[in-house]
C-alpha cells in the first residue's frame, strides 16, 4: 500500500479525498489537524517530509478566496503569496531531490477567460489580465512544473455534500438567495463546476500509476 501525504486533510476537497480513498496509507495533515503543518514555514514542512517515506504528498493547502486576495494584490509580503507560492517553494527545495511524486492542486483562475472553453493543454493567461489569486496560482504551477515528479491538477468552483467549515460555491448562492443577501450576479461567464467526490477517483488514479 502507497503511503500518500495529505497536506491540507482538513480543507473542503482535501477532506472528501481523505473520507473517500481507502486506497493509500495516509498521513494526514493540517493546522488544525493531529499532524500540525504550517507550509509558510520551511522548517514546518521539514518535519513533516522527515516524518515518512512517502510515495506521493498532494498539496491541498492554499488561499483560495480571490476577493480577498485581490485586496493583497502585487503584495509579496502578504497571506496570499506566502501560502501559494512560498509553500509550494518549500516543497520544491524539499522533495525535489527525493523520489516522491508532488501533486498540486491548482484552479481555473490561472486562465484570463477570453478565450475558453479550456484544455490542459492551454497556455495560462496574460498576467495583466489575471486576478491576484490566480496569479499566485500560476506561480505556483511554475514552481510545480519545474519539479522532477511533479503533476497538477486543475479542479473550478469545487462543490461537495454538506461541509460544515465553509460554504462551497453552490451552497454560497442559495444561502446568500435564502437569507435575501444576494448581490447582482454575473451573466457573461460560463464555469463547468468540479464534484469534490470525482476528484478522489481521479487522484487515486494519478497515484496509482504514477501519471
């Protein structure tokens, strides 16, 4: 059995894989978990990398609220740039050496939108054009990419049963419509929403035969 580190157990889609995959010996980690990781600090990951010989480590840690990240925008010494593209420097420096395979979870937003639907295949988008997460998402994957074993996984708008610690992008409309908060909505985009429970599959896969 694979043994597979979960850095960010405790997340909205980090904790679906970990409640559906009964494939893999899982170490799981977070800054509110048993195993307390925090990836802005280098000597942090160290230890949790020291831990075991792992397989794979599938980051799921990250900042992922875009307005507020718009508010830190072109601010390297904020949140935001630390948790995404730090973090992931961290793991680079790290693991590069080793042989386990790294796993990032990326997002959409590293497209500009003016010219989808999307493949992998796509170039990321401008970065003038960019929103200040999806930036430091782009930089992340660059980081990533530069790995000798590394693999990226571009989920959008991430959406799961119940989750009591945040709202995922369908629940925040309906509560939002039900409590009569509802701002204006967008009328000019088109999303294809990831299902948190097609993740898991998927991922074992990519673990399993090593893609």
């Amino acid at each position: 059995m694979k043994t597979v580190g979960i850095v960010g157990s405790n997340s909205m889609v980090g904790s679906r894989f970990c409640e559906l995959s009964k494939k893999f010996n899982l170490i799981k980690t977070d800054l509110r978990a048993d195993i307390k990781v925090d990836i802005t600090d280098r000597d942090s990951v160290d230890k949790f990398i020291k831990l075991q010989k792992y397989d794979a480590i599938v980051l799921f840690s990250a900042f992922t609220d875009p307005e507020a990240a718009e508010k830190q925008k072109g601010n390297k010494d904020e949140i935001c740039w630390k948790i995404n593209v730090q973090g992931v420097e961290h793991f680079k420096q790290l693991l590069d050496a080793s042989s386990t395979k790294f796993i990032l979870i990326s997002t959409n937003f590293v497209f500009d939108g003016q010219n989808g639907p999307y493949s992998e295949d796509d170039n990321p988008g401008e970065i003038e054009k960019l929103s200040w997460y999806g930036l430091t998402k782009m930089e992340s994957e660059k980081i990533a990419n530069s790995m000798q074993n590394s693999t990226i996984i571009r989920i959008a708008t991430p959406y799961r049963a119940k989750f009591e610690n945040k709202l995922d992008f369908a629940r925040q409309m309906l509560t939002r419509y039900e409590e009569g908060t509802m701002y204006p909505m967008f009328d000019d985009q088109m999303i294809t929403p990831t299902f948190i429970d097609d993740i898991a599959p998927a991922l074992e896969l990519i673990i399993e035969k090593d893609l």
